[in-house]
C-alpha cells in the first residue's frame, strides 16, 4: 500500500483513485473511518450525502500543496487552477499532520 509523506514523515497509508470529473463519493461502502485517498486529475469536490466534515488538499504536478480546505456537508468547490491531483481526507488531519501551503507531499510504495 502506498503512503504519504512529508519531508521523510509518514503521514498515512493511501489510497490512489481513478481519474474523476468529481470528488464526493467514498471508495468504500459502510461505516467506520474512512481512509486517505489521491485523487488525480479533477476540477469539482463536494461533500453532499456526507454527515461528517472532510480535508482537501489541492496539489499541483510536483505534489506542492497549492490549498487546504475543510468542507462541511453538502458543499461544492472548484479547484484552484493548478491543481493536478487531491489528497481526501478526514477533517482535522491537515492541521495534525502540520501541513501547510507550499509544503512538498510524496507519495511511496
């Protein structure tokens, strides 16, 4: 399973989706917490039929962390410009993990 690192920390295992015109549905069916996911190449996210809150985090192509946002439920938003891909997540893991803008993601096997 891959992970997702900063500057050599682990931050989680994650998962790598599909190319998608949107975010919004989980990967996995039922309950429990859900796990971190790179989206790769979309434009629209949103948070409709979720109950709980989530943490996007826009990349550009050399996983530069271009914006964090939180999204309540049921709530759209456009990617900034740049963005190539999208690390989803559970709210509050951002701000854990101590990313911030600029700072530079990988993703390893």
């Amino acid at each position: 399973m891959p992970w997702l690192l900063l500057e050599e920390k682990v931050l989680s295992s994650i998962e790598v989706g599909s190319d998608r015109s949107f975010v919004g549905q989980s990967l996995h069916d039922g309950g429990g917490s859900e796990e971190t996911q790179l989206i790769m190449s979309t434009k629209l996210i949103h948070t409709f039929r979720r109950t709980k809150s989530m943490d996007f985090i826009f990349l550009d192509e050399s996983f530069k962390i271009l914006e964090i946002k939180t999204l309540i439920p049921s709530r759209i938003k456009f990617s900034p410009l740049r963005t190539k891909s999208i690390v989803k997540t559970n709210e509050g893991d951002a701000a854990r993990w101590n990313v911030q803008v600029n700072d530079i993601l990988e993703i390893r096997s």
